[in-house]
C-alpha cells in the first residue's frame, strides 16, 4: 500500500496548520502521515456492512431534568430577618 506523500502536500499542510516545520521534521509529518494513511487503508479493508453507523462512541443521551419545583422560593423565610420590608423586598435607605 505505502502511500506517498509529497513535499508539496507537507507544505500545504503546515501553511494550513500555521506550522513551520523544517526539513526533517517535514520528513518526520511525511513518514507519520504515510503510516495513518495506511492504517486507514488498512480499515477500509474490514467488512462493515452489518455495522450500524454511529455519531459516537458512547451512547448520548440528554442529562437535563425536568424543572419541578420542590420547595418554593422561600423568600418568606429570606424577609424574616429584615429590618424593613416593602412589597415583599427589602427596605433600605436611599441612596445617592
């Protein structure tokens, strides 16, 4: 199989990653990518057909609940304490 990868496709590649990357390390991207794309090659060749497509790997459900109100707001218990209230709100001095 052993793909090839151009000079030109590692250049590219680094102008759209913004890498600068010299020689051997070009030679070491060239290298690296030849070895992923062969290992997809390589899983090309499996028989999938009986497989169900998925989005992910774990199952994805929704974590959100339903909003029920348990014990109210309890700003009965919040006014309690307040030195003056007004329409179910603290009372303080104006300020300017």
């Amino acid at each position: 199989m052993a793909n090839i990868i151009s000079d030109e496709t590692i250049e590219y590649v680094g102008i759209l990653a913004k890498l600068e990357l010299n020689k051997e390390e070009q030679e070491q991207a060239k290298k690296d990518m030849g070895e992923m794309l062969d290992y997809i090659d390589k899983l090309n060749e499996l028989d999938t057909s009986g497989v169900e497509p998925m989005s992910h790997v774990f199952p994805v459900n929704n974590v959100f609940r339903e909003d029920v109100v348990t014990n109210g707001d309890g700003h009965e218990a919040t006014l309690a304490n307040a030195p003056e209230v007004k329409e179910n709100a603290f009372l303080v001095p104006k300020t300017v």
